[in-house]
C-alpha cells in the first residue's frame, strides 16, 4: 500500500513540476508528454491522498503526512488550473449579449495521413452546416475522395498546401477566400495555408476574418526543440494583429499542444506585458470544461486537447464539440464562432 501511494505521489509531483516548468525548459527530452495530460494528475493525487487517509496507511503517520501535504498542494493547483474551464469568459458573454454579431460555424480535423473517411468528414460538413472546415495531413487522394464526396458543392472556395508534397493541410470555405497563402506563418514544421473571407453582421457592416489551417510538429524524441519553435513560431500573429486594419484572426487545426504547455500559452501571449494583442483558446472562453480530441478512435479515450480553435479580438467562440471520424486519430472539433 505504501509503495503504491508513494508512486502515484511521484507520479503527480513529476507531472505538476512538468506543468510549471517554464518555456526555457518546456522542451526538455519527454517533458511535453507529461505535461500533455495534466489533468490526470489530479485523479492520482485523490488516490494517492484516498490510500494514505485508509485506516492502515495512517499508522504511519509521518509518511502519511509527507503524502498528505503533496497531494493536497498538487490538487490546489489543479483547481486553480481547472477552474476556468467551467464557465465562459466575460468575452463570450459579451458576444452572445450583441444582437448586431454574425457567427460563424467551422471544423478542423486532422484526417491522420488521408486515412480519415473523405465521405464522413462531407457529411459532418453538410449536417452541422460547417461554413470553414480546416484540414491537416491531407493527401492527394484524399483531396480527390473529398471532390467525389461532394465537398466542393459545400465549400466550393479552398487553399491547400503541402511542405514535402505528400502530406499538407487546407483551409474550404463557403465563403469567398482572398488574400490567399500557401504558408501564412513561415512555419518549421509545415505549410498553413491561410485565406481571409468577409462576414457580414446583422446590421450590415462587414468584417474580415483571417483563416489558418494549423500544423505543428508532434513532441518526440529528436524533435523536442522542433516541437517547441512551431508552436511559438504562431505567435507572429499577435503581431500582425497590432497593426492598423488588419482582420481578425482565426487558428484552427492540430497544434500538437495542450493548453498545459507553456509554448501554447506563451504563442497565445497569456501573461506578456509586450503590448500585443492576445489570443484566444476556444476550449479555455466556451466554459464547457475539458475538450480533449486525441487520440480517436481506439481502445484508448482521447486524453488530450491538441487540437484547437483559437480567436483573436473581435471573434469569440461561443460553443465547441468534438465529433469521432472513423479512420483518423484525432477527433474533429466543431465551434460557433460569434463574429
């Protein structure tokens, strides 16, 4: 009993040190996949904290006591991490609050390397009246099952781009797309292709929103610094955003971070004092708790929330959900999006 509470207090204390560790050190060799699941951590701390409160386990009261207060630090703080994963942000509601806002309704997914069903992700378009769908690892095939499926009668404007001219990723629209780019970002991991469209509010003005399908690199051993440099590359656009004129915009796709990973908050800009604007996480404003889209699909529940829609300024989502696509490991994730 001891060395089972021993080890799942190890196993916490190792994960809440993984979460607080900054960015300098976020990318240490398997640091990013502790702290991917953070919000297990609290789940094995209430273990930990049930077995060293049984009857037998308190005889030995000075251990007891050591577990005690580690638990009981390491769950203080997931509370305090979690918490604001229960109710929307003063932003949402104020969105949901403007009679004068468009929304507007998009999809990301990563179709995990074509093997995603084509016929599937044209149905979830179709019946949640998807309005941007963002894609990642596409495949020419896979573009083509898409056609045959009918997507191009839905979203008939589009952008796709790939970096090692088999796998890429892709922004269709039912809007008209402008300004388009095969690489918005200048990413190191992989083309995200980006198109601006205009949304028209209840009281007629227009605003434009920028769209980026989002890419980066998964953390795995010889990739770690990769990993980190993709994800805070991202952050260029707060400071596109800063300047006069420019359209709002929306990130969508596999950022292969949590909200847990001090890269992703810092590319959101959470706690910079630099001036720029900041972005937003969708799952951490809709208030509708954890949103974990990975993995999909297997024997294994999805554990993770990698995948992600993020806002900027004026664009706000005011629900997300997660929807299974046979063949992929990611699930697909839906938002409204109150423009």
């Amino acid at each position: 009993m001891r060395v089972i509470t021993w080890l799942l207090a190890a196993i916490t204390t190792t994960g809440i040190v993984a979460r607080l560790l900054p960015v300098s050190l976020s990318d240490l060799p398997f640091l990013p996949i502790l702290a991917a699941v953070t919000p297990l951590y609290a789940a094995t701390a209430a273990l930990a904290l049930a077995l060293t409160l049984a009857p037998r386990a308190w005889r030995h009261r000075r251990v007891s006591r050591r577990i005690i207060r580690i638990v009981a630090a390491a769950l203080a703080l997931e509370a305090l991490w979690l918490a604001p994963l229960a109710s929307p942000s003063s932003r949402v509601e104020a969105a949901q609050a403007n009679s004068d806002a468009a929304s507007l309704r998009v999809m990301t997914c990563n179709v995990y390397k074509g093997a995603a069903s084509a016929g599937d992700i044209v149905a979830a378009v179709r019946e949640q009246h998807v309005q941007v769908l963002a894609l990642q690892e596409t495949t020419v095939p896979f573009v083509d099952a898409l056609k045959a499926a009918g997507l191009d009668e839905l979203l008939p404007y589009s952008e796709r781009s790939s970096s090692d001219g088999v796998y890429g990723n892709g922004v269709w629209s039912a809007l008209p797309l402008a300004d388009v780019a095969s690489d918005d970002i200048g990413s190191s991991a992989s083309a995200m292709p980006a198109g601006t469209v205009d949304v028209t509010r209840a009281d007629g003005s227009v605003a434009r929103v920028r769209l980026v399908s989002v890419h980066t690199c998964s953390p795995q051993p010889g990739y770690w610094g990769l990993w980190r440099r993709s994800v805070e590359e991202i952050g260029v656009v707060r400071t596109r955003l800063a300047a006069a004129g420019s359209p709002g915009y929306v990130l969508l796709g596999d950022f292969n971070a949590t909200y847990d990973h001090a890269p992703f908050r810092a590319m959101l800009g959470e706690g910079k004092a630099d001036g720029l604007p900041t972005l937003h996480d969708a799952a951490r404003e809709a208030g509708q708790g954890l949103v974990p889209t990975w993995p999909s699909g297997g024997a294994v529940p999805a554990l993770c929330g990698i995948d992600h829609v993020v806002t900027s300024g004026g664009v706000a989502a005011t629900d997300l959900q997660t929807l299974a696509i046979p063949g992929s490991d990611h699930a697909a994730l839906l938002a409204t999006l109150v423009v």
